[in-house]
C-alpha cells in the first residue's frame, strides 16, 4: 500500500483536467471555466516556488488541495 498523498484533485494536473472540472463544478454549482481558474490560482503560487521539481510534493500538493477546496465552497456559498 502506498503511503503518498493521492490528491482528491490530481486529476487537474493532467489531460483530464476539463473533464474533472466538469465534475467539480456540478458538484459545487460554478461554471467549468472558474473551476479552472481557481485552481490555476491556488496552485500557481505553491508550484512557483517548487519549479525544478519532477512532480509537485506531497506537502505542496496537499495545501493546494486544502486552498482549493476551502475556496470553491467559498465561491458555490456566493452563487447560492
């Protein structure tokens, strides 16, 4: 069994980024296009000060996933 963190949100790091916004803004009631934005500017930040890392670590990950999440309830909490 691995020990590494398995990011809820990996998935936008990949070719499966459109698709897996797609879920995330369903799910969250946003559009698809300030999914992606939200992510790009939670993770820009934290990725800019890791740029020669072969993958994003574990840590950085997880505090982009913890701000990422924290904002998209906070953006679904405007829409409703």
């Amino acid at each position: 069994m691995s020990s590494s963190y398995q990011s809820p949100y990996a998935a936008l790091n990949t070719d499966q980024r459109f698709a897996t916004a797609l879920k995330l803004a369903t799910q969250y009631h946003l559009d698809v296009s300030e999914v992606m934005f939200t992510y790009l500017k939670v993770a820009e930040p934290e990725l800019r000060q890791h740029p020669n890392a072969a993958g994003i670590p574990d840590k950085v990950q997880r505090r982009i996933d913890a701000q990422f999440e924290q904002t998209l309830k906070a953006l679904q909490s405007k829409e409703s």
